[in-house]
C-alpha cells in the first residue's frame, strides 16, 4: 500500500522516454490535510513529501517496494505551491533494476520550472515483497 499514491497525488500517466527512462505526470490533492500544517495560509509541499512521491513513481513503474536508501545532491530550487502547481511532471532515470538497489536520477518540474533534481538509491523492501535473497 503506497503511503501518498491516489491521497497526497494521483498518476495521470506513465510515458516511458527511452529505456529506463520515464516521464510521469502526477496532479497533487489539494485537499490533503498535510497542507494544514505546512502551512497554514500559504501551503508548501514539503521537501521529504517530494521525494517519498519518487520512491512511490519507482514503485509504481517496476512493481516492486523499495525503501530510499540513499540520495546524494537533493536540490530544492523552488516551491510547489498546491494551489498554483498542482500538476507535476516527473523525469526518472532509473539503472540497475534487476539489483537489489535501483539507481535513480530525478527531476520535478511545475510546467517549464524545476523544483527539485536528485541522485538516489532505492533498496528492495524484502519483507513487503516477500522475497529473500539466498545466503
């Protein structure tokens, strides 16, 4: 069960660019009681928001659970105001899926702005998957 997937933000659609490469456009709710708190008057998506949203994307593409494990560079370079950018476009680079730890590269952008780049690792979650690796 994903934690934000149809409540925090709905897919709209999944094109896929080039091999490992996708491009996923998300509509943010926004109605969602995050926005309640951060913050009242002037809501923001939070940063930790946008990147489990890419953990899920991964999920959603590969049909496996994973845990982020890692990100390096995470650049936050505007804010994403529901209100005004509530639909997103998602560019995902992914390498190494047939591993136990995905490479990911990402980018979210609101129309031609982009709100946030990053590198990360994305750990298979065994015990969601129900699948162990022999020792």
């Amino acid at each position: 069960m994903s934690l934000f997937l149809d409540r925090f933000y709905k897919v709209e659609s999944i094109a896929t660019i080039a091999p490992q490469r996708y491009m996923v456009s998300v509509a943010l709710v926004v109605s969602h009681p995050v926005y309640d708190g951060h913050f009242p008057g002037n809501p923001v998506v939070p940063g930790v928001c946008s990147l489990h949203m890419l953990t899920e994307c991964a999920e959603y593409i590969l049909g496996c659970k994973f845990f982020l494990s890692e990100a390096a560079n995470v650049k936050f370079t505007g804010l994403v105001r529901p209100q005004d950018d509530s639909k997103l476009s998602i560019d995902i680079i992914m390498s190494d899926i047939e591993s136990d730890i995905v490479s990911l590269k990402a980018t979210i952008k609101s129309g031609e702005r982009k709100v946030l780049s990053c590198n990360a690792k994305l750990t298979k979650n065994f015990d969601n998957n129900k699948q162990r690796n022999k020792i």
